[in-house]
C-alpha cells in the first residue's frame, strides 16, 4: 500500500491536469461495422468489428507512440440472482444467495496487452479493467456495494456467465494495424439478449487513461420474429388462443395422416 | 438446420427438436400421458429458459394427446362421462393448487418443495407400479390364472353414494372417488407445473378399477383439456409461449404420439404398466440422485428482471 501511494498520487495528479486543459491531446475515432443487426429466423449469432483511429493533435506529447485500448462491450442490464447449495439433512438445497442488481446480461472486455502491462493495479481497480474490476453492484442485506473479486458468489457468477460465452475478456483482441489504427472484433454467440449494447473504448498512455469514447449498437428482431414477439406481449389472449387452435389442428391433421384403419 | 425461437430469444437444431418431440410423444402415446415431466427438462438442457420451456410445453401436450384422443376415440377407448367427471375435480383442484403454489412461493424455498413432491410422487408410483406389473406377469408366466381382484370385494369406494353408470368404461362407481381423484390431479398439475397423467393412469387403475382398455384414451382426454387451459393461462399471464418453439414440438410429438398409441394398443396391459411403472421410477430416481449427490456445480444464477 505505501509503495503504491506514489503512483496513486501521480495518477490523481495526471487525471488532475487533463481535466483541466480543456483541449485533450488526443481524440478518439471509432465505428462499429453494424450498428443495428436484425434477428431473422436463420440468425445465429454474429461478430461485429470495431475500427478506430488514435487522432493527434499539436498538443500531444511528441515522445507519445506507445497507446493502450481497452474495449468494454456491455448487453442490457438486468437484475440476476446467484444461489449457492450446501447439504443440509443429506441433500443437497439452495441455502444463500445474492441479488446482483443491474448487472449487464452481456459483457465483454478486449484489450490489446495483459491490464498489468497497461496500467497500474490502482488504475485498472478506478477504470474498471477486466471483469475482476468490473463493478457488479450486489445487495447484501440492507447494503449496495461490490466486493472483493475473490468474492465466492462474484467469482461464482462471473465463472457461470463466462461458460455461457455471455461474460469474455480478451487481452490479446484489439490488434493496432497501425500506431494509431486499430481493430477488434465483437462476437456476439446466438444467446446474446436482445436489446441495446453499449461500447466504451477507453485510451491508455503510460499508464494513465489519455482518453475515452463510446459508441453502441443494437440487436433487434425484425419481421417474423418481432411480429411473434409483439403479438405474444400485446395480445396474449389471442396469442394463446391461436397456439391452442394451432395444437388442435396439427393433432388432428396428424390422425388423418397417419389414419390405416 | 438452426432456427431463431421469437419468445425463447436462442437459435436452436430444428431436427434435435423435432427428435426430442417425437420421442416424447411416443411414450405419451403409449402410456397416455402428457410426458410434460420428460419433454420440460429435455428442453431446459438444450439451453432454454425454464419459465418458456413449461408454458411451451403446455401447448405441445395438447397438440400430441389430441392427436392420441382421436385415434383412442375410433376404436371407443374413451369414456366421455368419465372424463367429465374427473374434470369437475380437475378444475377444482387446479384452482387449489394454484392458491397453494402462491402461498408457498411467498414462504420460499418453492424449489426443494417441487424436487421433493417430485422425488417422492415419482418413486412411489413408478415403484407400485413396477412391482403390481412385475408380480402380475410372474402370475401369467406361472400359469395361474390372472387373479383380477374380484369386482365388489373392495369395501367402502363401493359403499359410496351418487353412483354413476360408466358404460363405456362398464363401471358402477360412485362420482366421490372420481372428482376426488380428478382434484388430486389438478391440485398436483397447478402446484409442480405437470399433466399429471402419469399420476392419473395408475390411480383409474388402482383406485377406481377402470378397465386398461379405457384408461389411457380417457386420461389424455383429461389431459387435451387441461393443457389447452394451460396454454392460454400461459399466454395470457407471462407470455412466454414460445408459438414456434411449439409447433416444432407438435409436429414431432404427434408423429410420435401416432405411433405411441399403436405400440401401446399392442402390449400387454400388465407389461406396458410395468414399463410405465419403471419409466416414472426412472425419472423419480434421477431427480433423488440430484438431490443427494453432490451438485457439479454449487451454484445458479438466474435472472429476476429488470431492464431486458
């Protein structure tokens, strides 16, 4: 703690300075290649790309060459609830849980070098680098707050959405084409929630954040899927009754079909 | 071939589906039972959300035990009386088991109430079942003649007032035991989220001595309008029935209900309640097992809303 108190001080005094300036030396470019993909009846997932350029201006520091990226992709936020079993009276039964409060269904880290080469510990806790550092805000009792990474039920949770492929990180995935070009992509596996996703491209200079940006894109159903989904919300009774209808008539078509005697 | 569900919201195998479906449906078709307790857990493990996979279900149900009703219906396997009766029971104890399922959701552990009625249901009829069938066929492998309990020499069901002539089902019984058993199974179907048919088969053998012959097309009659009522209770109140998702079900299940019922017509009624009786043991067992062996995995998420 006391080696690190320097550094901590030298980051607070750097973030002091660029809030100051009102013109940053750096600027942020960026694009996704599909800022709306449409869930068809034959969609099956999909891998986005996202482009970005480093923009410098005369302010920049000449000796600066060397930038960092993270990129945090997060899916619509929801409230989740993670249950751990012990045995009690020989089985075993849900015993304690947590309510981890809107959380993103969807969340995705990439970097272009291991956080520890970015920044300091201090400075990837503040920026939220990597999904130890994530804020996952839970309610324990009466209290709202996050926990220590080593946490049974964050680490339980974040190991549990992972084996979905809903929770990634990636520290090798933003490739620099150029100094200041970059590329990564953004797989989003067929189970991703629909709905709107948030992309925050953070910026890093020795070992402090130059920078940041954000974009999103959305995933929406288009068509046959959104006309299913609408009808099944807006207008459940008529929705049943044409599934119900629809189970009648295939069982029926079915006897005649198949009918030898 | 993968296909998007619009309710569901996950891209799914058309043809492990259908598969699933028709297999399903097979043994519904056989047995005369929903097969709800086989298809809602297949569909789980393919990766869709419980809450859609059992109102989904609902409507598959009811498109493969009506296909099975009308082929049951041509060679006169039904009692329409009879069924009428055990609805009267049925409607009421659906209502009951609602309120019970509300009230036991607010004092929790909602979940080891359902694995355990679900562990204890199971065993205990899939074992009677297998062991009646089991002694039954040992008696018929002996030579002996097939002692069917002598009619009348069952006391007090009999002694029960409001008797009602079954024709179909050629039964003199009084409507007690039959709406009560009609109750036991709705109460049962709303509070662990089944048919119950498999529940309802044995009791109309065991307690009402309804002939085999009947049994099976009257109990899917019961269970084609408890799904139907279900499906549109799901529609209207969570909207999670998945209409593709369930029209995929169907198509398998009632190809496989078809040949189900065939195959069921053809067995013995000792042997096809023997292999009813070990098919309910197996499941009943299976969920035991996950109740007393150490989960692979000590811990659930599941999403309670918010912004989705």
């Amino acid at each position: 703690m006391i080696a690190r108190a320097p550094l901590t001080l030298a980051g607070l005094a750097l973030g002091a300075a660029l809030a100051a300036s009102p013109a940053q030396a750096e600027r942020l470019i960026v694009s996704v290649s599909n800022h709306r993909v449409t869930v068809t009846p034959n969609y099956s997932g999909e891998e986005l790309v996202l482009f970005g350029s480093v923009e410098k201006d005369a302010q920049t520091p000449a000796s600066r060459t060397n930038y960092d990226l993270v990129v945090t992709v997060s899916g619509p936020r929801a409230d989740m609830v993670t249950r751990r079993k012990e045995r009690r009276f020989g089985i075993w039964i849900n015993t304690d849980s947590r309510q981890f409060l809107k959380v993103p269904s969807y969340l995705a880290l990439f970097s272009n070098r291991p956080y520890d080469a970015i920044a300091s510990p201090e400075v990837q806790r503040r920026q939220q680098l990597g999904l130890n550092n994530v804020l996952l805000t839970q309610r324990v009792g009466p209290d709202y707050a996050d926990v220590v990474p080593e946490d049974a039920f964050r680490s339980a949770f974040i190991r549990l959405r992972s084996e979905h492929r809903l929770y990634r990180e990636n520290t090798s995935a933003v490739t620099f084409l150029t100094p200041t070009l970059f590329r990564t992509g953004i797989p989003l596996p067929g189970e991703v929630p629909i709905g709107t996703y948030d992309v925050e491209i953070k910026l890093f200079a020795d070992g402090a954040l130059v920078t940041r940006t954000e974009t999103a894109f959305e995933i929406v159903k288009v068509g046959f899927e959104q006309f299913i989904a609408t009808t099944a919300r807006q207008n459940g009774l008529a929705y049943g009754l044409v599934t119900a209808f629809m189970a009648l008539m295939t069982g029926w078509m079915a006897s005649i079909v198949f009918r030898k005697d | 071939m993968q296909l998007y569900l619009p309710i569901a919201d996950i891209p799914v195998n058309v043809f492990l589906i259908l598969a699933m479906g028709a297999a399903v449906g097979f043994v519904s078709g056989m047995f005369g039972i929903g097969g709800g307790f086989l298809m809602t857990p297949l569909l789980i493990f393919v990766g869709i959300a419980p809450a859609v996979a059992v109102a989904s279900v609902a409507s598959h149900i009811a498109a493969s035990s009506f296909s099975g009703a009308i082929s049951y219906w041509r060679r006169r396997a039904i009692d329409p009386l009879l069924a009428a009766v055990l609805l009267i029971g049925g409607t009421i104890g659906t209502a009951l088991g609602v309120w019970t399922f509300t009230l036991l959701r607010s004092l929790g552990q909602l979940d080891l109430m359902i694995a355990l009625s679900y562990v204890i249901l199971l065993t205990t009829v899939g074992g009677l079942m297998f062991w009646e069938g089991l002694r039954a066929m040992l008696r018929a492998r002996r030579g002996g003649p097939v002692a069917r309990r002598k009619p009348g020499s069952h006391g007090w069901i009999h002694g029960l007032p409001l008797k009602l002539r079954f024709k179909r089902s050629k039964i003199y019984l009084s409507v007690i035991p039959v709406i009560a058993v009609g109750l036991v199974i709705g109460f049962i179907g709303a509070v662990m989220g089944i048919g119950g048919g498999f529940i309802l088969v044995p009791l109309m053998i065991y307690v009402l001595r309804v002939p085999t012959s009947t049994v099976i097309g009257t109990s899917m009659v019961l269970t084609l309008v408890t799904m139907v009522f279900a499906t549109l209770l799901h529609a209207v109140t969570n909207h999670l029935v998945d209409a593709v998702l369930a029209l995929i079900l169907m198509i398998g299940g009632v190809t496989g209900a078809q040949f189900g019922a065939r195959a069921g017509q053809k067995i013995r009624g000792e042997h096809l309640r023997l292999l009813l009786g070990l098919l309910v043991l197996a499941v009943g067992v299976r969920f035991a097992i996950e109740l007393v062996i150490r989960p692979e995995d000590l811990f659930t998420i599941r999403e309670t809303g918010g912004a989705g």
